[in-house]
C-alpha cells in the first residue's frame, strides 16, 4: 500500500551504474524491476526506488521477495558495491 511503497536503501559503489530493485512473489509473478542510478563514487547515498505504480497488480499482493541487482549493466570487471538500511516508507 501506499505507506510502505517506497523502498529506500543506501548505497555505495565505486562506479556510476544503474541499481534495480524488482519485488515477486512465491508463485512467480513480479513487476518489472525500477532502476535508479547513484550520483556518488566511493561515498554512501541513498537511493529511492518508487513502487506507487505498482499498487493493486496481482504481482504486488502478498509480496515475499525483494531481489536486488546492485550493478544492472553488463561489467567485464569487478566492482565494489555494499548496502545498507534497506527501509519500505511512504517517501518520509
């Protein structure tokens, strides 16, 4: 619902490079996943992943998984990424 359908996480990574968020369920159903690139190198940030749109999808009932891919490009080397404080809010 809409108090808890934002999914806020902060974020620190050596490179610019999209973050995508994807929400499922058990039977296999999920919504697309929403990117959002950080701005930051080497310095934590907070990123918003904003799931407003999603409310009242069949794949949005029930959800019980939260899948994270911290570097969605395509990368030939490796990267340093780390989360934390992986909050759902209503924006606030």
């Amino acid at each position: 619902d809409a108090s808890n359908s934002i999914i806020k996480i902060m974020v620190f990574k050596d490179v610019i490079s999209e973050v995508g968020v994807k929400l499922a369920i058990a039977n296999g159903g999920a919504r697309p996943e929403i990117l959002v690139a950080n701005t930051l190198v080497g310095q934590w940030e907070e990123l918003s992943f904003d799931f407003t749109g999603n409310i009242g999808f069949f794949e949005s009932i029930d959800v019980d998984q939260l899948i994270v891919f911290p570097d969605y490009q395509d990368r030939s080397v490796d990267n340093i990424v780390y989360f934390d404080n992986v909050r759902f809010t209503d924006g606030n």
